[in-house]
C-alpha cells in the first residue's frame, strides 16, 4: 500500500471520528472496520460536486443506515445518532477542515450533533425538547427532526452550527 496524502487524511478523519463517539461503544479498530465498508473516502476523494440539500441528505442517510448495518453485522447496536456523529465527524475532518471554503459541498454537510451542540441551541421553545435529548439514543426520525427543527428556526444546518459548541464549558453543573 502507498502511504499517502489521501491516506493520511483518511486515517486521521478516522481517528477523529472514532474518538467522537466512541467513549462506552465501541473501539477505534471496529469503528474503522466499519467506516472502511462505507463509500465515504470515495466521496471524499471523488471531488464530487453535491447539487443541492437534499442529494447530500441522501447520501448522508444512506451512509448511517449502511453503518448501523455494519456494525449490527459486527453484533454492536448502533443508533443512528451515532452514526450521524461518525459521518459528521469524518466529513468535518476531511472535507470542511481539509478544504475549507475551496470545496462548495461544505455548505451541505451537517455538523456533529452531540450534547455540547443540543445544550446550546438557542432558548426557543422549539428546542426547549430537543435540548434534553440525548445524541447517543437518536432514532432515524428524532435526528431528521432536529435537522428541521433547526434549518427552520436558524436558517442554517451546516458546519456555522459549531459556534455554539464550546468545549472549555463545564457542562455537568
């Protein structure tokens, strides 16, 4: 195997992804079994040019239920959120870090949904119920339904979405 860029990249948004969600699930090693039997590093290294929202969602929904599939065959029960989050993870790691605003697809690819993220979401009461959800246990429908709910009340659903997520915040209190 030849060592390079690409495959540099493709360890790295791995780990990345690995360390998000691993803590109580699952190790490094089996969560890179499982990223490596999706399509994702193709994507990625593809270049392709996503047209709009809804192809991207596609495929993003495609890649969470092929990674619970893969991990179910690996015999560890995976939700969706989980899943959400590795997708998320790696695509912010090798995508939106890696090129920036060189690559237009960044405007379409979803920001990692975890607690630091549903804790801060705005004092609308259209959070007031997803602020108390916990990301680890989101089932197919009740992730969508976050997307919505915050594409309508923010306007955005992109990698901007992280300016609530600071992690120096103690969040147990």
């Amino acid at each position: 195997m030849q060592y390079d860029i690409h495959e540099h990249k493709h360890r790295f948004s791995i780990w990345t992804a690995s360390r998000a969600v691993q803590r109580s699930f699952a190790t490094t090693l089996k969560i890179t079994l499982v990223i490596n039997n999706t399509n994702l590093r193709e994507f990625v290294e593809s270049g392709v040019k996503i047209e709009n929202q809804e192809q991207f969602d596609s495929l993003h929904s495609h890649w969470c239920n092929l990674i619970i599939h893969e991990f179910d065959k690996l015999k560890i029960d995976a939700s969706y959120g989980r899943a959400a989050k590795i997708v998320a993870v790696y695509l912010k790691t090798s995508v939106v870090i890696a090129a920036g605003p060189m690559n237009p697809n960044i405007q379409f690819i979803h920001p990692p949904i975890d607690r630091i993220i549903l804790k801060n979401l705005p004092k609308l009461e259209s959070f007031k119920q997803i602020r108390k959800l916990n990301w680890t246990k989101l089932d197919e429908q009740s992730y969508w339904e976050i997307v919505n709910t915050i594409r309508k009340e923010l306007k955005m659903f992109d990698w901007k979405l992280e300016m609530l997520w600071h992690p120096a915040q103690d969040y147990d209190r």
